[in-house]
C-alpha cells in the first residue's frame, strides 16, 4: 500500500524527485534537528490520525460500548456484517454508486480538458467555471440539486417535459432513481477537480509528437489514439485511484441530499459506519465496517495498479 | 523549425476554404463552450434567483429565472431570522485558526522532510502520504470516542485539532521545498545561520506561491466542511454556517427561498478568494494531485 502510493504521489504532475547528492553529516545531530522540525505536525499526527488507524483495526475484533471494558470477540463483528441487510445494501449501493460517478466523471473530466486545451480567448473563463463547483460547498449543492431534481415543480423535470416526457421519474423521491440523481450531482461537482489533472497530463505531453504525426497526415482522431492517449495514461491512472478512492468513501453529499434515503436506496458505507458507530454507539461493529471499507479501497487500489503494470510491459 | 510553420501544411494559407473552415469550427467550438457553461452554471442561477423570491414562489411553472417580485429583503431577513452572524463568526474562525496552524506545523515539517538529512526520514515520510489516501471513515470512530473521553465534543477544539495536523500540508509544501536548490540552505549553513533561520528567513519567503496553495485550499475546505462540525458542535451556538443553512429544512415545511438565501451567502465568500487566488488553487491541484 505504501509503495503504492508513493508511486501514484510521484506520477502527480510535476513531482520533482531528483537524486540528492549523499553527504554525511553529523548523524545524531542532524537527525535531532530532523526531528524537532517535524515534531509539532507528528505528535497532532500520531496521536490523531495514526492512533485512530490501528484502533479502528483492534476495536473491530471486540464489542465496546463506550463505558464496560471492550470484550475480545474475534470475527463476531465480521461474521454479524455479512448477515446484516442494513450493511449489504449499503455495500451494494456504495458499488453503484462508484459504477456510475468512477466512469461519468472520468468521460467529463477528460472531455472538458480536451476542449480547454487551447491557447485562445476566453479559456481561463470557462476552466474557472468548470472548477468551480468543486469548491462550493457541499451543504447548498445538495439543497440547489434537490430543489432542480423536485418532482413536477424543478427545473430537470421542465425540461424533460419539453422532449415530450410528461411526468419525469420522481428523481429523489423514488427508491429506484434517487441514485440516479445523486451521481449527476457528484459528476458536476467532481469534474473540474479532474479536469484539472488532465490539463496537467495534457500539458505535459511534448507538442513535437503532435508536430510529428500532423507532418505524418494523421487525422484528429488519430492524433488523439496514437498521441493524446497514451501520453496520458498516469494521468488516467492517478485518476483512476483517486476518483475509486473518493467515490467509496462518499457521505456528506448523499447524507444532506436524501439522508440515505427513501428507505435504505441510498445508503452507503460511511454512513452506516456513522449510524452504526457514532448514532448507536456500537463501536466494535462500525469499526468492524471501517475495516471492510478500508480493505475494499486497499483491494481496488492494489487491483488497478497491478493491471496498470501489465498493461505497461 | 519552428512550430507555427509546421501547424499550417504548405499550400493550406492560400486556400481560402481551409481559413474558412477553421473560423466555423472555432464559431462552433465557442458555442459548444458557452452551452456547457451554461449548463455548469445553471444551478448558481437557479440559487440566486431563487434567493431573490418570496418562497411561494420558488416553484413555479415555468421556472421565473428572474423574479417578477424580486425580495431584497431577503437578504436582511437572514440575519434576523436565524443566528447568521455567530454562524459567520465561527466559521470564520475556525477557518482562520485551522488555517494558520496547518501552514505553521505543515511547512515546519515540511523543511525537516526535505532539507534536513537524517535516518528514517523517508521511511516517515511514505508513512505520512499513504495515509492521505486513506478514508477518513476508517477512522473517524476512534477519533470520535478520543474526543468524547477527553471531554471536547461541542468544543471549537476538537475540530481545531482534528483538522489542523493533516499529513497534506506537509505533502504540498515537501513537493515545492524540492524544487528549491540545497545548494541555497548550504550557503546559507556555511554563513553560520541555524536550521530554523534558514527556514524562517530563506525558505518560508521563497514558497510563498506554495503557502498561498495550501492556505487557499485549508480555508476553502474547512469553510465548506460539513461532517467535522455536524458531528462534533451540536449547540446552535457553535453552528457553522453549514450546519446553519439546514435550519430552513423543517419537519413540515421548508421555506427554500431563505435557504437559498443563506446558500449565496455562503458560497459568496468563496467565490471572492475564488475569484483572488484561482492560480494558486490550480497549481495547488496539479501539484499535489491529491485532496485533503
């Protein structure tokens, strides 16, 4: 995992790792000084998020309410998940909803990227408007989308309405299309993020290759098979990662948007960890669903960089 | 060679069709463009317009995209109507706080990681960005049963500690230390300056352009959070405005033109450093690649 990361940290754009000339110093002394540089950032570190990391993996072996001394109950908690429907659903919807927003975002990261690709008037503009419902806060994107996704009354169904569909699918308010509605949301909202990556790759890619294969007679089309794409793969690949990872661990904009809701139809994993843990107080169980969403990531991460290397031989 | 004669192949300048043809496919392009703005920017639209509406008339059909009864007195009703200056206040200042502290320990460290040798010092370092990546979900319980032993649930602290020691400052400002010579901090030992000189009087005013990055990014993100401050302040005296936009939702009525009302103001604030800082959130992005 570790390597990994380091790994996908380096393909990050302009990553300036270049080897350092060793020199000896004075051993203790510098590593005395090494140390009381970060010292201030690592004891909040540790004792905040390192602690936290290993007592969520040992917690998920015991039952614990808070008060009682936590009792070891070894794969109790593990064996109770997978019997749990409540926690099933939730894995189910958290892998629909990556199936959609991983594919969707990625197609209009790329896409916006490739047409803001340009040295003409007017890009600056339209790439700060792609970006900038990232930074909105994800409070009032949830409310505005539910008020645009209102049955009858918003604007998506009046505009449905205009292609001759009378009654639109009751969006939010259904079980079957409140996923749905919510993907759409995250897609406008994550897409600028990414597209930001792509413009790095994209820009990165040398303009002789472009010069090269014009001088050639390639078409647009074969330009963009032969040059664009395979320039970009690390690009691809971080965001790859980066859009799995966020995608599983998605709460705040389904939380305010429907509240997991109607029913269980768009309940994820963080909020059953959060239900679970936080709201019921059973610490032993969600910590035992926080460890099944951090071996998921683990897994899907590991999984495509293994593929990522394959492909790269 | 240069570019610009290789972009026209020979014989295309005198031909007029080809001049032509590029001039529709840029008409074209412009409005493939200015339709997806539009599209990206219709929900903002659709919030400010409907802050501007007594909320009776937030649905309508069709939608009044500019009200015919536009309510200015919206916008002074807030402040009445719900605590929004205390909600300002707070999130101001945890902002401000996580902000400042995050700059401090992160690119305090930052100079240990990549100006200081010493042993295990990479060995940390891959420690602290692999768990960037990892989900705050799988630790967010014990830190919340840490915080409620240590009796700082409803604290402005909890959050302040929860959010002002992250491992991505560190990262961001490591990635920009790297691209400042060593042979600068070497000068500058051989002068007799201390390490923490160095970093206070050399370093620190050279990455301000990476300062800037990550500051932007901290206070964006701690302004918008939701979870931290929904999990941890529950008095109304604490709220943030994140959590003070939810108190128009109610159990049987909303009134979703106060809503929105509270969303433009929420969202105005950022567009302002938006609007300041937009080259320091895009080199923050691509140099990081990573979000916090």
């Amino acid at each position: 995992m570790t390597d990994l990361i380091a790994a996908s940290a380096e393909k990050a754009p302009p990553a300036t790792a270049r080897p350092r000339p060793r020199r000896r110093g004075p051993g203790w002394r510098n590593t005395l000084i090494g140390w009381s540089f970060i010292l201030p950032n690592l004891i909040g570190f540790v004792a905040l998020t390192l602690v936290p990391v290993v007592a969520a993996f040992a917690l998920s072996f015991a039952s614990w309410d808070g008060f009682n001394p936590p009792k070891w109950v070894g794969l109790k908690n593990f064996r109770r998940l997978f019997k749990d429907d409540a926690t099933m659903t939730a894995l189910r919807n958290t892998v629909y909803y990556a199936c959609g927003h991983v594919p969707l975002t990625m197609l209009a990261a790329l896409g916006l990227a490739l047409l803001l690709n340009r040295k003409m008037r007017g890009m600056a503009f339209f790439r700060a408007v792609a970006f900038f419902p990232y930074i909105t806060s994800m409070v009032a994107v949830a409310i505005v989308w539910n008020m645009l996704f209102n049955p009858q009354y918003g604007p998506v169904d009046q505009f449905l309405h205009w292609f001759g569909v009378a009654n639109g699918p009751g969006w939010t308010t259904t079980t079957g299309w409140a996923m749905p509605a919510v993907i759409v949301t995250s897609v406008w909202r994550d897409m600028g993020y990414y597209m930001i990556l792509f413009l790095a790759g994209l820009q990165a890619i040398p303009p002789e290759l472009y010069e090269a294969a014009q001088v050639d007679g390639a078409s647009a089309w074969q330009r963009f098979r032969a040059v664009t794409l395979p320039g970009l793969r690390p690009t691809t690949f971080l965001v790859l990662i980066l859009l799995t990872v966020q995608s599983f661990k998605v709460f705040d904009l389904i939380f305010v948007m429907t509240g997991g809701g109607p029913g269980t139809a768009t309940l994820v994993l963080s909020q059953q960890i959060y239900q679970t843990g936080i709201v019921d107080g059973e610490y032993g169980y969600a910590s035992a669903i926080s460890v099944l969403l951090f071996l998921l990531v683990l897994v899907l991460t590991l999984t495509q960089f293994w593929f990522n290397r394959r492909r790269e031989r | 060679m240069t570019a610009t004669v290789l972009d026209r192949p020979p014989g295309r300048a005198q031909r007029k069709p080809g001049a032509t043809r590029r001039r529709v496919g840029r008409v074209l392009l412009y409005t493939v463009l200015i339709l997806a703005a539009a599209a990206i920017l219709l929900p903002f639209a659709w919030m400010l317009s409907a802050s501007l509406k007594r909320d009776n008339d937030v649905f309508t059909v069709p939608t009044q995209w500019i009200p015919h009864d536009i309510q200015w007195g919206n916008f002074t009703r807030i402040w009445t109507d719900i605590p929004m200056t205390t909600y300002l206040r707070n999130t101001v200042f945890l902002s401000t706080v996580i902000t400042l502290l995050q700059l401090l320990t992160g690119s305090f460290a930052a100079y240990g990681f990549a100006k200081v040798k010493w042993r295990g010092r990479d060995a940390l370092f891959v420690l602290y960005v692999a768990t960037i990546a990892l989900p705050w979900q799988a630790y967010m319980i014990p830190q919340y049963i840490m915080m409620v032993k240590a009796g700082l649930t409803d604290t402005f602290l909890s959050l302040i500690l929860l959010q002002a020691f992250g491992a991505f400052g560190v990262f961001l400002m490591r990635q920009y230390y790297m691209t400042i010579p060593d042979e600068l901090c070497e000068a500058a030992r051989i002068d007799g300056l201390s390490e923490y000189r160095i970093w206070a009087q050399i370093i620190l005013p050279l990455s301000k352009p990476a300062l800037a990055s990550l500051a932007l990014l901290t206070f964006v993100n701690t302004w918008n959070d939701y979870m931290g401050p929904f999990i941890y302040l529950t008095d109304n005296d604490h709220w943030t405005i994140q959590l003070g936009l939810q108190s128009f939702i109610g159990e049987y009525s909303s009134d979703y033109a106060m809503m929105m009302t509270g969303s433009v103001l929420s969202v105005l604030p950022i567009l302002v450093i938006f609007l300041f800082g937009q080259r320091y959130f895009i080199r923050g992005i691509a140099t990081s690649g990573m979000k916090g």
